[in-house]
C-alpha cells in the first residue's frame, strides 16, 4: 500500500529535513502543494534536497518545477489543468465522487479520493462517503488499486482501507506532528509490516 505525504500548503520551519526525514521512514512520495508561498520557496526547499530524493516529489501549482528538478511527476488541479504531450512523468489527480474516479482513472496512474473521513487539517470538509458507498465501490472495482484515500486518514486506518481496496492513502493532518513522532522514537513508518 502506497503511504503519500502532502506538505502543508504554507511554509513549515526546517522542511526539506521533513521530508526527508518522511522519505527515510516509510513514505513513498510527497506531494509537493504550496500555493500560499510561491515558487522561489519551492526552489529553495527542492535545492535543500538530493536528486534522490527529488524523484519522489509530486509537484502541485508550479509544472516548471517537474522539468527544473527531475521530479517524479506533476498532479493535476487548477493550475496544472493538463500534461504537455511531451511530458513522462507520473500523472495524478483529485477525485471527489466515484464519477470523476471513473472518467479520470485511465489518464491518471494514480487519483486521490476525498474527502474519505472529516478533514484533520480543514475544518468543516466533512467526509462524503458512507461505508456502504465505499464496500460497493471496491465491489464494483471503482476503487482499486489505483485510487488513494485522502481525507481524515490516520495510520489505525489503513488495516480498514485495505480492505477497502484502495491502493495507498495520502495524509497532510496525521502527519503534521510527525518530526515529533520520528524524535520520540516511533518507527511506524520504517516497519511497513502495519501497512
């Protein structure tokens, strides 16, 4: 199951340590998303980081940045509405219903569905989806192996949506703490057994 981490959409103290220390323990790829602080905050974080490291980057809002950085690839919303013909990188989009799920998931290697659980980081945004909806979309094979949950999700929720069918889970909330987390000593993420 593929564990995706969202940065905060505002600048965070110490960040390319973050997430490189999110890299080093488990999380497969973080979604660059900063469109409150520009992109020569972006630069500067991605110029923090190793080349390594950068081709497990997602960018959101900035396209350029995939190009200039050798990022993993670019995520599609407003400001990245579609990909140049030349482009090879990994593709993905936001997905709000199962509709949208269906049309966009043969262009997509992956799409997040949300909001799965009430928003940890956005009050408010409340979850759209009952249980049931859930087991007939893995039933139907809506959500599969290519669809990620996004929304409220914690890591005591991925034995759930495993059995949902999703193929990862993405979370900006759960791991707002998570430097303390990994300085407490908790290894949650290095041991993907939980996963």
């Amino acid at each position: 199951m593929k564990i995706i981490a969202i940065t905060s959409p505002i600048a965070v103290d110490e960040e390319a340590v973050v997430i490189r220390r999110l890299l080093a323990n488990g999380i497969d790829i973080v979604h660059l998303r900063k469109p409150e602080v520009g992109i020569d905050y972006c630069r500067e974080l991605l110029e923090q980081l190793t080349s390594l490291e950068r081709k497990r980057i997602v960018v959101h809002d900035y396209f350029v940045l995939y190009e200039e950085y050798g990022l993993q690839g670019a995520h599609l919303n407003r400001n990245i509405t579609h990909y140049p013909t030349h482009y090879d990188g990994s593709r993905s989009c936001s997905c709000h219903s199962f509709d949208e799920v269906v049309r966009y998931k043969e262009e997509c290697d992956y799409l997040f569905l949300s909001p799965i659980f009430d928003s940890i980081s956005k009050v408010g945004y409340s979850s759209q989806f009952s249980d049931e909806e859930l087991r007939r979309a893995a039933n139907e094979g809506i959500i599969d192996s290519r669809v990620i949950a996004l929304g409220g999700v914690t890591f005591d929720m991925i034995p759930y949506l495993r059995t949902l069918n999703f193929g990862g889970v993405a979370m900006l909330g759960a791991l707002l703490n998570i430097d303390t987390l990994l300085n407490e000593g908790e290894d949650f993420l290095s041991s993907r057994t939980l996963f």
